[in-house]
C-alpha cells in the first residue's frame, strides 16, 4: 500500500499518515540510497515494512505492481509481499521493519 504524501492534509506543523489499523515491530531502521546501479530488489518476509521517501522519485513493486513514489510518500509492505524499489536517478528513503 502507498499513502501518497501529497494527498495527506499538514494540520498544526503535522502530517498524520493513516495507519491505524497497520502496526509493526521495529527490528531495523535503515536510511538507504538507491540508484540505478544499487537497486532495492525484489524479496519478502515475515515482518511488515514502512518505507518514507525523504529525497527522489523511483517505482515500488509491490506483488509485482508498480507504482511511482517521491518524497512525502509512505510505504506499507504487508508480511511475505514481495516488494522492491528502482530508480533512473537517486533516491533516499528509510527502512522501518
């Protein structure tokens, strides 16, 4: 699931992503850098995955469907959905998993 940052309303200073009903255990936080040569591949596993784009544009694949992200978008990866990131520049984003 991608929660596109454009499309959450900034209220007082904050920009709440609706993830009520989605919750994960933080095992890693990770700050990566994806580029056409150091691509995110394709995996999955057990535990769910959020995904924030700080800097960049690049495709997500979640089960094989493709969807641009850019910065202010989030990323929710359900347990054993096989998901990756590319990118034709550079793209930064964090790993919470």
């Amino acid at each position: 699931m991608v929660i596109k940052g454009s499309e959450v309303p900034e209220r007082n200073g904050r920009k709440p992503y609706p993830l009520a009903s989605h919750q994960i255990t933080v095992q890693h936080f990770v700050v990566r850098v994806t580029t056409p040569d150091n691509p995110f591949r394709p995996h999955k596993h057990e535990q769910p995955e959020l995904g924030y784009i700080i800097d960049g544009q690049a495709l997500v694949s979640l089960d094989g469907h493709e969807q641009v992200v850019e910065a202010g978008d989030l990323i929710f990866v359900e347990p054993w959905v096989e998901h990756g990131l590319r990118t034709e520049s550079l793209v930064r984003w964090i790993c919470l998993g």
